[in-house]
C-alpha cells in the first residue's frame, strides 16, 4: 500500500507539474496569437485607412487639373466633371467649387447664380446671414457649385467662407501651400449633421499665379476610418487635433461622437499615424476583448483536464503531446498566414502604385498644356477605360495573366470589328498586358481619327508570332493600317509617341519603329518572349495564391 501510495503520489505530482506546465504553455501562446493577431489587424487597417485617404487626395488632385483657365464668376462649373468625379466611385458627401471674387465680381456672381437657378442667389455669409458688401477690400471665397444637387445642397450656392471658422482657415492655407489642405473636423450638410472633413485643392488661372478658386469634396469621419466592422478585433478612435483630451469615436451605425478622456481611463493599446492633406491624424486602437483573461480562463482548462487525467498516465502524456502539437501546428499555419498576407499586400500595394503612376502619367500627358480639353477628356477617358479592362482581365485570371486575343475586344479599344487578328492565342504576362492594351487602344483611336479625314473605314491587319533566333525567342508583333499615308493620317499625340517609341519597348525589353509604305501605316515591335510571358511573375503568384498547408 505504502509503495503504491508512493507510485500514486508521484503519478499526482508529475500530473500537477505537467498540468501545471500544460496550462502556463496555453496562456502564454494564446497570449502570444492573440497578439500577433491584433498587431497585424492593426497594421492592416491603418495601411487600407492610408490608401483610402490616398485614393481621395488623389480625386482632388486630378478634378482641380481638369479645370483649364477656369471663370470665378462663372455657376455650374462641375456640370462637365460629374461623370469624371463619380468615376472614382468614393463616397464623398458633396464636391464644390468655391470661386475666388474680387469685389468688382460679386454682383456678376450673383446673377450667375441666379442665372444657374439656385435658390438663393445672393452673395451671404457662411451661415446665410447678410454680409456686408460695398465694404469689402479684398478677395472673398464663394461656394458657387455643388455636387449632387438636391433640395439640400441647392441652397448652399452663394455662401461666402472666408470667414468661416473652420474652412476659412484651411482655404487660406491652401492658398498659401498651393497645394491639397484638409480641415479640422466639421459637421457637413448642417450645424448638427454627420461629422467629417473637407479637403480644399487650389486652382490656378493658366498662365498666373492668381488662384481662380478652389476644389472641395467633404467625406463622413466614419467611412475615412473604416469604423463599420462589426467583427473586427478593436475599435478606431481618432485624436481630435483641436482638443488632445478628446477623442472622436463612431458607433457601429457610423455616427460618430466625441468623448473627452479622464485620467482613469485606458489609454490605447497602439496609435498609428496616417496623412491626409498635409497633415497627419493619429489613430488610437483599443482591443475589445481581453486577451490577458481569455488566455487564462483557457489555462485554467487545460489545467482541469491535467488535474483529471492525473490517474490515466498515458493518457495525460498523449493528451499533453496532441495539445502542444495542435497548438504548435495552429501558430504556424496562422504564421504562414501572416507572412503570406504579408506577401500579399506588399503585391497589391506594388500594383497599385504601379497602376496610380500609369494614370498619374497618362493624366498628366494627356492634359497637356495648351490641349483641347474636350478631345483630351474623351482621350483621358477612353486610356482610363484600357486600363481598368485590362485590370478587370487580370483580376479574372487572377493575375495570372491575359489571353492576347482578349486585349483587342470592343470594351478595351475603338472600332475593334475594323480589326483582322491573326497569330498565336499566348498569354502574356500583366505587365505586358497593361503596356500593351495602352498601345493598342493609341494606335486604334488615331487610326480612325486619320482615316475618318479622307472618308475611308479603316482595314487593319495585326499579326504576331513567335520567332526562334538561335539561343533566344523573340516575340514579333506587327500593325498595319492599309489605305492611308503620311498625309492623311492624323500624327500621333506626344503621349502615343513617348509610348510607341520608349515606354512600351522599355517595358517589354525590345525595340519599336513605325513607317509608311505606299499604301500603309505599319507599327512594328519585336521583345523576348521571356519579358512577354514572365514565368517568373506568374510563379510568385501562384504561391501567393496557394492554399497554405501547416508543416508536419
């Protein structure tokens, strides 16, 4: 009895240390996910808050290089923007166009208004009251154009905001700084509507550095915090820049508040800082479970089934071996997926700013100076629409690439039923596809822009093949335009030269020319099918996309 007494006794004391041990190795990886999982959710959000903020500094920015030698006292200046500004599908809450008058101005402002037939077309204060205008001495801003306009935003046209509290302030710095300015928070549409922020760009006569006005599009706080998610790990504040005690919190309705901070209160578990119109904003992240108690309640259960099995010492050994392996496979597979979402976003984020400077320079190319800006928007549009087809084609392929074929349809490039294809059905890589759709679509707008001069449809043979020329194979492709010449057809934009001549080749690692023959217009390209295929981009997308398999 004593020996099994003793046999007993150290059964139950190597059962308490390995249940013990058991529970301390629970608390401490659950502690340690929970972490990692938390850390990389945060990382996450303040990255796409950061991206969102891009996209709509970006919309500023292009909306104010649209305008060209713009009129102040002109009304309805957005009207030829809208399907432009609605494109870039944010959710902004009203765009505006606020005119910079001289005093001389402000009575032919007022008729314009009244001409545009908004519904108060007198020149008042911010807040409709009167405002005093045989006095004035110098320029005031104007709100003379919103976008959507409905019963609620129609009477907003005719508001003066120079002296406006908050967007006041942040015109004349905009002015200054010449460049996009975000104001402090504000309520938008109404004293007690939804809080948000406004961001301003100037815009400059051509020619001069007086400011004709400005471009304003407010959005809602929450949908700029991306606050709406029901099953994330934490909840968003931001720091209120006016008061550093209070915070701006918003609710699971997107209603956002501001609460004042005491001292007894917890302070965020991280901040991440985020810029958006010259300024940064900081982010405060609370955890809306607590890990540190989750993880022990989980200890504690795994020390109940420790103390239990105490009697059963193979079956505690095997229980304690199956729990270390199931945790131990579950931190890796979520490390593998931590590292693969890594891998994932640093991909996308590469793409898009890939994708932004591909329209950055076909926007900036496109509205050159001194263009007509009617034939640079449809030029604008139509190069904007090449590339989101082919963004549409890799994304169903999973960028894993795009049929050649596929690029010369109707939705991608003008009069595609003018065109006979002939050559092999490859698939070439995504970033060939994106030079090559740009080149397609330049050399189908300008081929039937020249014929459409001397009355003729056009007839276009495209070709391409491949090539095998000793340890190398080559790539060729060949356009070729019949019944037109050097003195019909129209000459190529300098945006269609620099990418005929430099960036497609450049891209494509081989050489270009373009000439006329008799009876034709002929565009030539020649590149090694390794840059045109790139095995080596669609194998590292495929183990992106890979399902991940935890390690034996």
């Amino acid at each position: 009895m004593v020996r099994l007494g003793f046999v007993i006794g150290v059964v139950a004391v190597i059962g308490v240390l390995l249940s013990g041990l058991a529970s301390w190795r629970a608390h401490e990886q659950e502690l340690t996910i929970d972490r990692i999982a938390l850390s990389r959710a945060i990382d996450v959000h303040a990255s796409l808050v950061q991206e969102r903020l891009i996209e709509r500094e970006l919309l500023a920015r292009v909306a104010s290089g649209l305008f060209r030698s713009p009129s102040s006292v002109r009304a309805n200046m957005l009207h030829p923007l809208r399907a432009s500004i609605y494109a870039f599908k944010t959710d902004f809450v009203i765009a505006g166009w606020v005119a910079c008058l001289q005093p001389s101005e402000v009575s032919e402002a007022s008729a314009a208004l009244a001409s545009a037939a908004f519904p108060n077309p007198q020149i008042r204060n911010f807040d409709d009251t009167p405002r005093d205008l045989h006095s004035l001495e110098r320029p005031i801003d104007v709100l003379m154009d919103v976008v959507p306009q409905n019963p609620e935003t129609a009477a907003f046209p005719g508001r003066s905001l120079d002296q406006h509290p908050i967007l006041g302030p942040m015109l004349a710095r905009a002015l200054q700084t010449r460049t996009s300015v975000v104001s402090d928070p504000i309520n938008l549409l109404r004293p007690d509507g939804p809080i948000g922020l406004v961001i301003a760009t100037p815009v400059f006569q051509e020619g001069s550095d007086t400011a004709a006005g400005f471009i304003t599009f407010s959005y809602q706080l929450a949908s700029l915090m991306l606050t709406n998610d029901e099953l994330s790990l934490f909840s968003v504040v931001l720091k209120d820049p006016r008061n550093p005690a209070s915070e701006l919190i918003a609710d699971d309705s997107g209603n956002v508040t501001s609460r004042l901070r005491r001292s007894t209160d917890p302070v965020p578990l991280v901040v991440r800082t985020v810029t958006f119109g010259g300024r940064d904003w900081s982010l405060g992240y609370y955890p809306k479970t607590n890990a540190a108690l989750r993880a022990q309640k989980l200890a504690v259960v795994v020390a109940a089934i420790g103390l239990a099995l105490t009697s059963i010492i193979c079956g505690l050994f095997g229980y304690v071996v199956y729990n270390n392996l199931r945790l131990s496979r579950e931190i890796q597979v979520r490390i593998s997926f931590e590292r693969r979402l890594t891998a994932v976003i640093d991909e996308l984020n590469h793409r898009v700013k890939n994708i932004l400077a591909v329209i950055q320079s076909i926007v900036t190319r496109t509205l050159r100076h001194g263009s007509d800006i009617e034939v640079a928007r449809e030029l604008l549009i139509g190069r904007i629409h090449a590339m989101s087809n082919v963004v549409s084609l890799l994304s169903e392929s999973q960028w894993q690439g795009v049929k050649l074929r596929g690029l010369f349809e109707a939705r991608a490039i003008p009069h595609a039923d003018r065109i006979a294809v002939n050559g092999p059905d490859i698939t070439v890589s995504a970033r060939a596809a994106q030079s090559l759709s740009l080149l397609f679509f330049e050399l189908a707008s300008h081929s039937d822009e020249g014929l459409s001069l001397v009355g003729k449809h056009p007839h276009i043979v495209v070709h391409w093949g491949i090539e095998d020329e000793g340890s190398e194979t080559m790539f060729r492709f060949r356009w070729e335009e019949f019944n037109t010449s050097a003195a019909t057809r129209r000459e190529d934009s300098d945006f269609g030269i620099i990418l005929l001549d430099r960036v497609a080749p450049e891209a494509l690692g081989g050489v270009s020319k373009r000439y006329f023959t008799e009876a034709s217009y002929v565009y030539e390209l020649a590149a090694p099918m390794e840059t045109v295929v790139d095995m080596a981009e669609r194998d590292r997308t495929t183990q992106i996309s890979a399902p991940i398999q935890p390690k034996a």
